[in-house]
C-alpha cells in the first residue's frame, strides 16, 4: 500500500503542482487531486493542462490514483429534482473525462443525502438511477465511480452499499472507504471485508466516537479506528492501493500536519 495524501489538505490557493511538490518532498507516494466549481482544480481544467500535472507527479514519484470531488453534496443524485440531479450527473462526468487524462483510476462520489425532503427509498432510487446514466461513460474512459460513505443519512450499511454497487452490474462502479466516517455507526474493518473486491479507494481518518460529532476527527491512530485490524483487513482483500489520508491544514504549520500524516501512514501500513 502507499502513503497518499488529498489536495484538501492544502491551501485552497495553492497551486496543484506546488501541493504535489510538496507532498513529494515529504515523502508521500500518492496524491489526490480534487476538482470542483470552487477548485481547487477547476471542471473547466484542459486535456494540456492534466498531462501536465500528469507528467510532473510521474517525474516526483507520485501516482494519481484517484480524483476527489465534492460535487454531490450541492447537485445530489439522490434529489427528486432533475435539474439539479442533472447537473450532477454532467459535472460528474466532466470529473471521469479529467481523471482520464490525469490517468487517475477512480473519481470520487457523494451520492446525495436523505433528507426530511427526500424520503430513503426514494433517495435509493433516485441515486440508483443518475449513477447508473454514468456507467457508459465510466466503462468507455476506464474510470471508476466510487461511492463514498459519509454523514449523509444514506447507504450506511455496508451489507446496503454492496447491493447498490451490484444493482450497477459494473466493474467500474464500487465504494470508497473512508474509515473515519464509519466509526459512529460502524467497523471500517467489517465495511472493508463485506465489501471486499468492489473497495476501489480509501480514505484514511481517525475518529474519537465519544465527541459524537465534527470535533471527533482526530490524527491518524488517535482515535477508534482499529487500525491494526484494518490493515489486516485490506490485505486480505488484496487491497494495494493508495491509503490517502483526508485532513485539513494546521492554522499554523502545513508542513508539520503533513508529516504527522506521513509518519501515521507509515506505521499504519507497516503493522
């Protein structure tokens, strides 16, 4: 497995070249670019302008394995409106045809929220199908969609999520671990092993479930997350991707968040 970290764990004004730099220096092996309205790597980014970050994180030692995105936390797949799914459904795409040419394997994917709006089983189906208005595009570039679990209502079993990959009937549609999400309602070793061959990424976090809310995420192996069980975990599914860490940046010091990361990765993948 690799150290990665996300492009999130940067300044927002940073540039995508001087956050892999950095990123390379400090030891990382992969990084995640995110794309977005707000960026910080534009939807409008060029074919020119992906291969060359593609080229300058081959010529750093990085890989790009995979592009975050938050787009489905504002247009939802999840939403009965079709205007706002549709929306979604066309910047998603946008972000398979960027992480084509970045050479990126997987595209990250909010699928939506249950709300007091939307009911469950209509969020199921709504969801089901704006994801499966993308399996053409994702099968065609070679890019995965992988759904992310996260606070939002929905999907949150992993016996539910495997189902819902598999009503895809796609090798290009699977999950994206976030480890730290799943600990007030979970066991990121159990979603890992049910899950098993359709994980596609993973994303590294810790949580401290006795603060019960956004105060829990804590550094690496400083809270819940039974990393020793996880590693085991994703070994025995033949996991050997990237375990990209999702932090923010210190108020003070980016550069001392990034090697606590770094050193946290490094003995997370050892154990």
């Amino acid at each position: 497995m690799l150290t990665g970290i996300n492009q999130w764990a940067f300044p927002a004004d940073m540039p995508a070249l001087e956050a892999m730099k950095t990123a390379a220096r400090l030891g990382f092996q992969s990084f995640e670019l995110c794309v977005g309205e707000d960026g910080p790597l534009s939807l409008d980014t060029t074919e020119k302008e992906a291969l060359s970050l593609r080229n300058a994180a081959e010529e750093l030692g990085l890989t790009l394995p995979s592009l975050g995105t938050g787009i489905g936390w504002k247009y939802p797949f999840t939403t009965p409106d079709e205007t706002v799914s549709a929306k979604g459904v066309e910047q998603t795409g946008r972000a398979l045809q960027l992480a084509q040419w970045l050479g990126a394997g997987t595209v990250l994917v909010v699928p939506g929220s249950v709300t007091p709006e939307v009911s469950y089983d209509d969020a199921y189906e709504n969801a089901l199908d704006n994801l499966l208005a993308l399996v053409p595009l994702a099968e065609s570039t070679g890019v995965s969609l992988a759904i992310e679990n996260v606070w939002n209502k929905f999907l949150i079993s992993p016996l539910e999520l495997r189902d819902f990959i598999d009503e895809c009937d796609s090798e290009q549609v699977g999950a994206y671990v976030d480890t730290g999400n799943i600990i007030l309602y979970g066991y990121p070793e159990q979603h890992l092993r049910i899950l098993g061959h359709r994980v596609h990424a993973v994303h590294a976090k810790d949580f401290r479930a006795s603060a019960g809310n956004f105060d829990g995420f804590v550094m690496l192996m400083e809270g819940d997350v039974n990393w020793p069980s996880v590693t085991a975990t994703l070994k025995e599914i033949g996991f050997d991707g990237a375990l990209t860490a999702e932090y923010g940046p210190y108020t003070h010091s980016v550069e001392t968040m990034l090697r606590h990361v770094h050193i946290a990765l490094e003995a997370i993948i050892a154990l």
